[in-house]
C-alpha cells in the first residue's frame, strides 16, 4: 500500500517521495551502479550496459539487485514496487516473441540506465515486452507499475494489463495503488466539490439556520479511508490545495514529513 506524489516548489526543483506499506521486511539499502554497469535480465540471456549511472534504494535478490526508488544524473526519477493487483498483467517469458523481452523486476533499472527523459522511455519501450517472473521477495509475480519524473515536473505512469502495455502522462503527480491509472483519475470528478477554503456561509434548511463548525470545512467531501483511491483523492487534493505554499525545498520537505503521517496504513489488531 504505497503513496508517492511529485511536485515543484517555489524555486520549480521536483520534490518527489513516496510512503511504502509492505507485508514484510524488505531490509533495503543505498546502492549505486556507475554507468557502464551490467544489469543482469531476468527473462534474457544477455545483460544489458548502463549508459548511465543509476543510484537508490534496492534489496539484493536472486543474485541481483532489485531497485525500489531511483534516479539518474539527468534527475530522471521513477517509484516502482507500487502493487496494482487485481489490474497489472504480465505475459511469461517466450523463446518466440519478435521483441527484446524484459523482466518487469529489471525495468526501473533499465529505464533509469537507459533513458534521460521520459520521451526517451516511451521510445525504449516501443521495442520492449515486459514479462512476469516470480521473485524471491513476494514469491509471486509482483503486480507492479511504476511512476517516473523529471527536472521539469513532467511525470510518466507505466501499466501492463491484459489489455497490454500502457504509457500515460502523470498530470497530478500522485499514484497509488488498484485501480488503474485512468481509473483514479476520473474517480477524481467525484469530489469536485472539495475546496481547502473556509467555508464559513450559514445555511437554510427549511427555516433551521446552520453554519459550519469552523475551517476546512470545504474537506468533508473527501474521503477518510485508507483505500487505494482514498488515498490518491486526498494526495491530490492536498498537494493542489498547498500549491506554492509549501515554499523552499526545505519547506516542502517539513510539509512532506507531516502529510506522510496520514498515509500509511494503520497496523492490523
């Protein structure tokens, strides 16, 4: 159950992070692979070379390591390990497919190694099929998708379903997980009513005045779960609400540390 968001602050730097639920101990660590760095293909005989330098967090898993959050020198930046089960879809491996086959636990790696914009990701993945296989960490072939952004504040969500690979542009900077993409954004018309101002007009119902309690009273229409779309509603609401008023990336990230506290979900009793 994860929740990242992306934004620019008032100097327009990204400030991109994420919360990470998980079931178990994922034991992470910084890593970093120099450019030139060999990742080695799940589904591929031969490895592929990083045209450039890659560092994150990632666990070391099957002889490799997996990545969890990266970024490049090109500032190109991607979340993936965020689960879309129910929706994400991953053909197997095939000694008979034309394209280059690619496993979906190597594709942060070698789109982040690979690419310096996201242009060039929707490129690289025009001659990719991006296959499941099951992996040491969850024993399952892990339902991922994967967010990327760049210096601009540009974002990228990436899905594979059975309907096939999809590419969509992130205008929200947010992605959770279940349901898919598209899916989240049109559940957003929903709560058009929200407002982060004060609502502070009486009401008349049939002669019974009533005023609201006090601020913020234009959030009552979002809502309060923990949910996959609950949480993507208030993370955009949220970040849209704050706009520039989070200021300097020191500013954000005091923002960022108090609005995660809202997110993660509660342990189970």
């Amino acid at each position: 159950m994860c929740t990242a968001i992306n934004f620019l602050d008032q100097a327009n730097e990204t400030v991109f992070g994420r919360t990470m639920d998980f079931y178990a101990i994922l034991d992470p660590h910084l890593v970093s692979f120099p450019r030139r760095s060999l990742l080695g293909n799940h589904a591929w005989a031969d490895p592929f070379a990083d045209q450039y330098g890659v560092g994150g967090i990632g666990r070391h898993a099957q002889h490799r390591y997996v990545l969890f959050d990266a970024s490049t020198k090109w500032d190109l930046r991607a979340v993936p390990c965020i689960f879309l089960r129910g929706y994400a879809d991953f053909p197997q491996p095939s000694k008979h497919s034309g394209q280059v086959q690619l496993s979906a636990l190597d594709f942060l790696h070698y789109a982040l190694g690979s690419c310096a914009s996201p242009d060039d990701i929707r490129e690289r993945l025009a001659d990719l099929t991006l296959v499941g296989i099951q992996d040491g960490l969850t024993g399952t072939v892990a339902p991922m998708h994967w967010m990327f952004t760049d210096l601009s504040g540009r974002g990228l969500v990436v899905e594979q379903t059975a309907l096939g690979l999809h590419i969509y542009e992130n205008p929200v900077g947010v992605l959770t997980n279940s349901p898919d993409f598209p899916w989240q954004m049109t559940n957003l018309r929903n709560y058009l009513g929200g407002c982060a101002r004060a609502v502070t007009e009486q009401v008349d119902w049939n002669g019974l005045q009533m005023e609201p309690f006090g601020q913020a009273g234009g959030t009552s229409a979002l809502p309060g779960g923990y949910t996959p779309p609950a949480r993507f509603v208030r993370t955009v609401f949220s970040e849209a609400a704050h706009g520039t008023a989070k200021g300097d990336r020191g500013g954000c990230r005091c923002w960022l540390s108090h609005f995660w506290r809202g997110l993660p979900c509660p342990t189970a009793w």
